[in-house]
C-alpha cells in the first residue's frame, strides 16, 4: 500500500493513498449527484445506503490506521471529523426514511386491523343471521306443535263427550228396561198366581160337582148342576186369560231382557273402541306433538341464548373493542351506522324480548 505525507506544522504524517483515494471517490460520487439533481430539477436516483455504507468504510479504515499509529495524529483526526461532517442532513433524511418506514408499518397494521374486524365482524354478522334464522324455524315448529297438540286434544275431547253421552244414553235405557222388565215380572208374577187359584179352585169345584162326588151325597141333593158348569166355564175362561197373560208377560220379559243385554254390550264395545281410539290418538298424535313441542322449545331457548351471546360480542366488537371501533369516521358514515345499528339492536332486542332470554 502507497503512502503519501502530509506536512503539518509539527509533524509529517503518512496517510495510505487507498484511503485517500477512497474518500475522494465517494466525495467526487456525492457532488456528481448533487450537480446531477440542481440540473434535472428532481431527486436523484442513487443508492443511499451503498453511499453510506462507503463512507462508513472509509471512516472505519482512517481510525483503525490513526490507532495502529500508536498515537493519535492531528491531520487523520481532521480528516476523520471533515468526513464525518460531510452530511449534515443526514440526520434528518435518517429520521425520514424511519418515519416513512414507520408509516407503513402503521399502514400495514391498519390493513391487518381493518382485515381483522371485518373479518370478525362479517362472521358475526353471519351467525347472528343464522341463529335469526334458526329461531324462525323453531317457531314455526313450535306454532305446528301447538296446533297438532290442540287439534289431537280436541279429538279426545270429542272422544271423551262421545263415550259421557254413550254411558248415559246407556244408562237411562237400562232403567227403562228394568222397569218395564219389573212390570211384565209383576204380571208375571200376578197371572202365575191366578192361573194357579184358578187351577185349586176349579179342582175343588169339579170334586164337588162332578158325578163321582154326587153319588157318594148322601141326601140325594144334586144341586144345580147347571150353574156349576157355568162358573167352570167362567174360571176356565180366566184361567185361559191368565195363561195368556203369564206366557205374554214371560215372553215381554225375556224380550227385553235380551235386548238389554244386547244394549249393554253394545255400549261396552262403544266404549272400548272409543278407548282404543283415544289410545291410538295419544301415540300417533298427541305424544309426537308434545315431543316436537318440547324439542322445538328447548332448541329455540338455546338458539336465543346464542343469538343474545353474539349480540353482545358484536356490540364490545364494535364500539368497545381497542382494535376495532370506529374512530375515524365521517360525521355523515357515524351518522348512517348508528341509524343502521340501531334498527338492527332494535331487530335483536325485539327476538330477545320476544322469547324473554337473559
């Protein structure tokens, strides 16, 4: 490596001519653009950084050669502050480029900000309309539970007064028939004891108007055999009618008997179908009903639940929320989403209201 001397007052001192060389080129780089930028009117287009990087190098190279020297001369520290002063915006351009820097790192952040909340937001918004949704479903079903459980109770009903009516009709026939039955009993009753007084009382007229009882006279009274005949005649004709009466009366009576019995069980077998009916109707209608009310309910308690809870996540997302609420809106874009905020709280706490969630 070259060296050149430089003469000062006290001292000459040698200064390798590879740094010497290097300053200067970077110096003659610096004022090329200088000039270059006053004659285009613009900025220069350069490395900034290779420039430093080159001055720092030179710097570096001219204290490490002044401390080898032993001790510390004079002319290489002038030339070491001159170089270190050559720039004095540097400073300035330095705090630009980090402010530049620091922008768009901010402007990053807020992109990644907005990408968040939005994305946040727009989910919300998405599962808020689902379970909005799910909670018109649940009560539409609930609304068909209601209606097949009352249509179902209805028929029951109806079932019900059918077999009240069925056992009243059937009991006040069953009285009429034991009072009519009771009646042609008594006549019964009455025409067997006729027809047997009659039957004693003609045996003991034909003992003593027959001829075998008058020969054994011993007065030889035959009486008026006649008019004997004639009161047999008479009881033989009440007999008859006794007779007929009693076989009518029992025939009546056993009619009505069977008819009875016949009606009695009609009406249990009226009784038991309508049962069975009413049995058929609880399994097949009344118990799916009940059971689609009940899930239709506890799946719209739940879904409401759900629909408060993000409700709430909105609101904090929004307005409470360090990251993402709106604090660099235009009066005009505040203005327009309260008034849409607001419908759209009015809309949630209408649902809420509705189905009394907490």
């Amino acid at each position: 490596m070259h060296c050149v001397e430089v003469q000062t007052s006290d001292e000459p001192v040698s200064i390798p001519t590879a740094f010497i060389q290097t300053a200067a080129s970077t110096e003659e780089r610096r004022l090329a653009s200088v000039k270059k930028a006053v004659f285009l009117q613009k900025a220069p287009v350069r490395d900034e950084d290779q420039e430093a990087a080159d001055y720092e190098t030179a710097l570096n190279q001219l204290r490490a050669h002044n401390k080898q020297m032993g001790m510390k001369s004079v002319v290489l520290t002038s030339v070491i502050s001159s170089l270190s002063k050559r720039d004095p915006l540097k400073k300035v351009r330095v705090m630009i480029k980090n402010l530049v820097q620091r922008l768009k790192d901010e402007a990053q952040n807020e992109q990644n900000r907005n990408e968040y909340c939005s994305t946040e937001e727009t989910a919300k918004q998405e599962a808020r309309l689902a379970k909005k949704k799910g909670i018109k479903q649940f009560e539409t079903g609930l609304e068909k539970a209601q209606g097949a459980i009352a249509e179902s109770r209805a028929a029951l009903k109806a079932l019900e007064e059918s077999i009240s009516e069925a056992k009243k009709t059937c009991a006040k026939q069953n009285g009429e028939y034991n009072f009519a039955i009771h009646n042609h009993q008594n006549n019964v009753a009455m025409a067997s004891h006729g027809v047997d007084s009659l039957h004693a009382t003609m045996a003991d007229m034909k003992s003593f108007y027959g001829d075998a009882a008058q020969a054994d006279v011993e007065s030889g009274y035959t009486g008026n055999t006649n008019a004997a005949q004639g009161i047999v005649g008479m009881m033989e004709g009440l007999r008859d009618d006794f007779q007929k009466t009693l076989d009518t009366a029992t025939e009546e009576a056993n009619r009505l008997t069977t008819e009875q019995s016949e009606m009695i069980t009609s009406t249990v077998q009226e009784v038991q179908d309508k049962r069975e009916q009413e049995r058929q109707e609880i399994s097949t209608e009344l118990s799916p009903a009940l059971e689609k009310f009940k899930t239709n309910g506890a799946s719209l308690y739940q879904t409401v639940q759900e629909y408060s809870l993000l409700t709430e996540e909105l609101i904090v997302l929004k307005y409470d929320s360090e990251a993402c609420s709106d604090t660099q809106l235009s009066k005009e874009e505040e203005a327009a989403n309260k008034e849409a905020e607001i419908s759209a709280l009015k809309d949630a706490l209408e649902v809420l209201n509705n189905h009394g969630a907490n």
